[in-house]
C-alpha cells in the first residue's frame, strides 16, 4: 500500500472512530435501555424511542406495554400528539420537538407532556388538551400529585403551589457552609452545582412533611480552582470550595422535617451524620415506610459501621435500631458505591431486612426492628447478592438479582431469584448467558424530579410480583428489554439493539491473575477487518476499582467507548474484571485494602503477558494502557511499575495521590493512617522509574480530582529528568475522555504515532452536538 493510501485508510479509520465515541453512541444506540414504570399490577408505561437518521436525533413515543395480552400500543401518535399541542399552544409544534420531552401518565388516561418551559396534561380518550402550564425553571422535587414544588433559593428552601404559583419558604435561617436542603461542597462537582443548585430531600407518602438535611460544613479545608482561560478572556477566575482529604473534619448534617401546612419544623439533633461528599439522600440512604416514618443509613468515614436510624417525624424522636461494625476492612450497603442499600423495612411488621458479609459473601437477614435483634437468615450459599429489586410484604417474598451462582461462568453476571422472607422458597426465575438487570422498586417510589410522575411507580417489578421489566444484555451479541410473566417463564420484547456486521466484534476471555490461580473474566474488541496473520498492537483500557466493576456486560455500554474506537482504528483493546472488584466474596473485593491499585495492576500485566502467549496476532512489544480518574493513576503507575509489559500511556485526570484526593474514596479504601503511612503509594514515588511514553491529560476546572494532582506528577518527573507529554485543557471537567474531542482526538494520536508507528492526520476534529452531550449525561447516569 503507498503512502498516501495508508494515509487515506488511516483517515477513514478515523471518521469511522468517532460514531464509537460516547456522546454519538449515546445518540444512537436506540432500545439498548428502555426507562418506564408500572401503571397497575399489568400495564407498563415506557417510551419506545426511535432513531431520526436524517436529524440524527432520538424520538421517543410514550407507549403501554399490557402484560396480560402481550401487545404493546402507542398511547398517542406523535403526529397527533402535536397537532393537539399546537392547537392549544397556539403555535406549530414539530413531532421532532418530542426529542426533547418528558413524558409521564399522571393517572389513568392522562398524558402529562414537559416539553421546553410548558407542560401539558392530555386527555387521551377525549383527545384534547386538559390544562397547560408554565414549568418551574430550576430543579424542584415535587409532592406526590403534583400539587408542591420544592426549590432552593439562597441557603434556604422555598415552596410553590404548582396551581397559584403562590411562593414561601420553608425554612428561613439558611447560612452560607450551613444551609437547608443542598448538597455539601463536598460533592466533587461544587462549582457545577452553585450555578442550578438542586434540592436534597424527599417528600412524605401523603406530601404533608418534607424531610431534608441541614449540613454545617464551616470547619472542612478549601481547594481553590483556577479557570485560566474564562469565556470573557478576562482575568483568571478564582473558585473556592470545601473539599475533605483523608483525616479532615467532614461536613456534619442534622435531619430537619417540615411540615408545610403549618411549618412546624423537626430536628433531629441526636443523630447527626457526617458527609462524605454526597447526601445521604443519593443513593436511596433515606426513605419513607410511611406517611410519618422515616429511615436512614448512616456510615461513619471509614465506613467500619453502619447504622441504621429511625425518625418518627410525629414525635421528633430517632433512634439507631441497627448496627454492625468491622474489625477488619470495611463495610458495603451494597457490593456497588454508587448503588441503592440492600436494605429493606416492612412497616407492617416492624422488620428490616439488612445486607451483610459476616460470613465471607453478602447476604439477608431479617430483624426485628423494634428491639433490633436477629429473626432468621435469608440468603446463603459462596455467591452474592447484588440488588433487592422488590419486596412483597403481604406474600412476604423478596425479589433479588444474584451474581456468581454459576461458578463456572463469569461473576458479573447476575440471575433474577426469588425467596421467602424465612430463607425457604429460594427459586431462580430468569438467568441469561450475559448479564441481565431489573431495576429495583425503591421503598420511596421512582424519584421526585417530575410533578406527574407517580411517586410510588414501580420500575422493576409489578405490584403483584407477577410479571418484571428485565433488560437482557450482552457485549457481543446486542441487548434486549422484555415484559416476562415470572410464573409461566413467558414473555415479549420492548425493544432491542443489536450488532452491524461491521462492527467492532467483542471476544470474551479468561486469564490467570498475578496469583496463578484465580480465574478473569474480560472482553477483547478486535477491528472489523480484524486479521489473525497480522500482528496487532494491544492497549489496556483500565479501570481499577474498587468500588466498581469495569468489563463492559451491555452492548454500545458509554463506559466502553474510548475501547471501542481504539479497536475501529486498527487496535486490540481489552477490558478486564480484576481481583478486588465487587463481584465475588468479601476477601476477593478486599484483597486490595489499603493498597488501592494492587493487586489489580499486577493482575492486568499478568494478563497481557498470558494473552501474547496465547495469541500470534498480538505484539508484546506494543501494549499500551489507558484510563481516567482512578484509571489515570493506574496507567500512569502501571509505565512506571510494570514497564517491562506497559511501553505508551495515556493517564487522564488521574488521582496520582490518595493523600490529596477525596475523603469519600481514600477513607473507605485505603482506610485510616496519617498522609506519611501512605507516601509511597503515590504515583510520585515511582516517577523515577519511567520509561515509556507517557501523555498525562487534565482539565483545569476538575472539580472532582483536582488538576494539582497531575501537576504533581509533572513536578516529580521534572525532578527525576524523565520525558512525558502533558495536555492541560481549560474549561473542562473530570469526563474529558469521554466528553471532549479534542480530548479524544489527541488519545487517539498519541497510540497512533507510538504503538501504530503511523501519522495521524492532521489536525483531525471531533465534534459533539448539545443535544448528543445532553443524551449521554442521562444514559451515563443510569448506566
């Protein structure tokens, strides 16, 4: 091939890449992810969306899906639909305009449609616009029928009728660093959130009490942000934040419950919680299992107890029910960070049931929760439970997703079970040869950020336990989202997305790791035109954990993305499930504890060298690696530590020490110990030991891992005289990899011209859409 040719097929590569970034995958991997909820015990609303090739938009059509028949209708055409709202809006409005809406069934046969700053209710039977209303323009948490809206305004919190639009607060001495109802700075995105702060609390089952939290975070350090480069060009904008590092003070909060109609005002003083970035509120930590009963979970700052509280808003009396502490390592809600507690009350018997690994594997049990002792166990058996997706308190049958009950298949994969509340009836109800997912029917509904959105819509399962949404997902051969009977194993499919024969083809594997003897799971993503007589270059797409597993179980998964379109340019990339990730006993999550990259970078250079061994079209002498956040820290460490097998490097925003990084992750993960016990674990320790190509990449507005952090790195490679390459980009946050092309453009380069020994074109652009940003951050969250 002559050089211009090649230089031509590398271009093409490149064009071909960027539909496998993830803000274009976001925007057209249509039925990978179906979102609805539960209407009545048969009837499943949700939007089946559409691609527009031609606006290269997503259009989603509100539609009911009837369990008892297996037909799924649209609730209205779209088409109709507009023409409805622009008779009463009194202008044209396009179906493309549906791209953008919120859709929800407020009740039976009404239609509540958000579309822009207006919403309307549509009476679908009379075929006519009920009402139509302006939408609040800030975030709201919003009562059960819609009736309130909750808001933030200065350190306060405020409430609008929806009907009158009639304001007044609710709380009225509201302070700067001790404020009502907001996130704590400590959130890792503080300057982002100061612009359109969002409240944090939740509203009772009948809407008469909201309960929130009061946080005093006066005593927490600062960080400072630079933004160097502002729109305007001006001056360099200074940004403060509170920001916690290992052994700071944390912010503390105290629970605070309103009562709206006559404003009296609970605090809960005795139960104070510290705050370890995020409100107690993420992650489903607070509920309701009543009108006037209220529960949290509370874990101290190594996360070496967990208690569980009880507020009764009548009396203004809580109380810590429940508690359970480690002596050794620490303790998990839920084997994932960033996912809802597998706990559970049953307000009608006075019972919780609480997720616990005291014997190796997390499992149920079930207490009493008025005097807090021990009834029976549920679960049991060297196999883990990841998500309590519905529990049935009349039948007293619980709903479950399990992982690693097959031994011989891969851990991440879970099955749907079923069992009764005494730990008899254990049955598997839906297994899959991948990973599947039915969302969990939280005890507090499906969320409070839309005024018609059913508070307490069941997303999972249905109210009888009869019949369950569940998504089927597989990396190489396309997912699917079906309605399926539970009882007679019958179901039919809502949408799906399957593979193109030119995509890049998925291989699973399995590996050794490092001790020889434990089994790995990944996936290996080969180039289209993939040739086994050629010899390929190999990158590592890392992410370490531990509080998340990292090979891909989804098809078009956002996360797999940079892996993706490496392999579209001609590459081998890998994705690898290591030691000390979520997904099997509690000694295999927390082999790693107080090492943080070890042994799963010892496990991912074990594997590399297991698979050029294995296979004649991978080079050993090209392997590169790549990763962001913790992923950064592991690339960059990984060229200094293993640079026998790690040759070219890309670490973005990588958090290079655990000293100087948020007290939410090095707490819990590293565990106690003063900054000097841990000087050796950062990545400047090491920076003497670099040989290889290294481009270290960073925002300068990170608000999660601060751009300090890179810089030095930067200082101590400088001072061992060691050459790197460092991209500092303006304006841009922790996500750049996935988000920024130019970002991605220059990852892309920097493999090409290192691993590929080939030219780059020049000056290649990427460009990403508004909308396609504002579609990836909502199916990155969920994902």
């Amino acid at each position: 091939m002559s050089s211009r040719s090649a230089k031509d097929a590398l271009s093409q590569r490149y064009s071909r890449a960027v539909r496998l970034t993830a803000p274009k995958l976001a925007a057209e991997a249509v039925g990978a992810t179906v979102e609805g909820y539960w209407l009545n015990s048969s009837q499943f609303f949700f939007i089946a969306e559409r691609f527009d090739s031609v606006r290269c938009r997503v259009i989603g059509t509100p539609s009911i899906a009837d369990a008892e028949s297996g037909r799924v209708h649209p609730v209205i055409g779209l088409d109709d639909l507009a023409a409805l709202l622009s008779q009463s809006a009194g202008e044209v409005i396009v179906p493309e305009s549906f791209a953008s809406a919120e859709f929800d069934m407020s009740e039976p046969g009404i239609l509540a449609v958000r579309l822009g700053k207006r919403g309307y209710l549509v009476d679908i039977q009379r075929g006519r616009v009920n009402a139509t209303f302006a939408m609040l323009e800030v975030p709201a948490l919003y009562s059960p029928g819609g009736s309130y809206a909750c808001f933030v305004r200065g350190h306060d919190l405020w409430i609008t009728h929806t009907d009158t639009s009639q304001e007044r607060p609710l709380t009225t001495d509201g302070a700067p660093l001790h404020c009502y109802g907001q996130q704590s700075e400590t959130n890792l995105s503080a300057v982002t959130y100061r612009k359109r702060p969002s409240p944090v609390g939740l509203w009772s089952p009948d809407g008469d009490w909201f309960l929130t939290h009061r946080i005093d975070e006066r005593s927490v350090p600062e960080l400072a942000l630079i933004q160097h480069a502002p729109p305007d060009h001006g001056r360099p904008v200074l940004h403060r934040y509170k920001y916690a590092l290992p052994g700071d003070p944390l912010p503390i909060a105290t629970f605070v419950a309103i009562h709206v109609a006559s404003g009296r005002t609970v605090a809960f003083t005795e139960t104070p919680l510290q705050i370890t970035s995020f409100s107690p509120f993420d992650f489903r930590r607070v509920w309701f299992d009543g009108p006037r009963k209220a529960w949290s979970m509370r874990l101290d700052r190594y996360c070496k107890q967990a208690d569980l509280i009880e507020l009764d808003l009548e009396t203004g009396i809580s109380r810590v029910v429940l508690t359970e502490t480690a002596a050794s390592g620490y303790l998990d809600l839920n084997p994932f960070l960033d996912a809802s507690p597998n706990v559970r009350t049953l307000s009608r018997t006075r019972e919780v049931v609480w997720f616990s690994e005291r014997d190796g594997w997390g499992h149920l049990y079930l207490y009493d929760a008025v005097s807090g002792t021990l009834k029976n166990r549920i679960t049991q058996g060297t196999w883990l439970v990841r998500n309590i997706v519905h529990l049935d308190e009349q039948r007293r049958r619980l709903f479950f997703l399990a992982g690693g009950l097959d031994p011989e298949s891969d851990p991440a994969h879970r099955s749907l079970c079923s069992i009764n509340l005494d730990g008899s009836g254990f049955q598997v109800l839906v297994t899959h040869e991948g990973d599947l997912c039915v969302p969990p029917n939280e005890l507090s509904g499906s969320g409070q950020t839309r005024p018609f959105r059913p508070s307490n819509a069941r997303v999972g399962i249905s109210p009888t336990g009869r019949f369950g949404a569940v998504r089927y997902m597989s990396v190489d051969r396309g997912n699917h989202t079906d309605i399926g009977d539970l009882e007679s194993r019958q179901g039919f499919s809502l949408a799906a997305a399957r593979p193109g024969a030119s995509d890049v083809r998925p291989r699973h594997f399995t590996a050794l790791a490092a001790d020889g003897s434990t089994r790995l799971h990944g996936v290996m993503f080969v180039p289209p035109e993939f040739d086994a007589s050629h010899r390929y270059p190999l990158i590592d797409y890392i992410y370490p954990g531990p509080q998340i597993a990292w090979q891909p179980q989804s098809f078009l998964e956002l996360k797999a993305a940079p892996a993706l379109a490496l392999a579209e340019l001609g590459f081998i990339t890998i994705v690898l499930n290591t030691r000390g990730m979520p997904l099997g006993s509690r000694a295999d999550h927390q082999v790693g504890y107080g090492t943080l990259l070890e042994p799963q970078l010892a496990d991912h250079a074990a594997v590399v060298r297991q698979l050029c061994q294995r296979h004649g079209f991978l080079d050993a002498q090209r392997v590169g690696m790549v990763g962001q956040s913790g992923g950064g820290s592991a690339t960059a460490r990984a060229l200094c530590d293993y640079g026998d097998v790690f040759t070219v490097g890309v670490a973005v925003c990588g958090n290079h020490d655990s000293s100087t990084y948020a007290a939410i992750w090095s707490d819990k993960y590293r565990g106690p110990g003063g900054r000097e016990s841990w000087a050796d674990q950062a990545n400047r320790a090491a920076a003497h030991k670099l040989n290889g190509k290294l481009l270290l990449i960073s925002g300068d507005m990170d608000e999660n891992v601060h751009v300090s952090h890179t810089l030095s790195l930067v200082d101590a490679l400088v001072r061992s005289n060691r050459d790197f390459d460092l991209l500092i980009v303006p304006n841009e946050g922790h996500l750049l990899l996935l988000t920024n092309g130019y970002v991605q453009r220059r990852m892309w380069d920097y493999f090409v011209r290192n691993l590929m020994g080939e030219t780059p074109p020049s000056n290649f652009e990427i460009h990403f859409e508004p909308h396609e940003l504002e579609r990836f951050a909502r199916r990155f969250a969920n994902e």
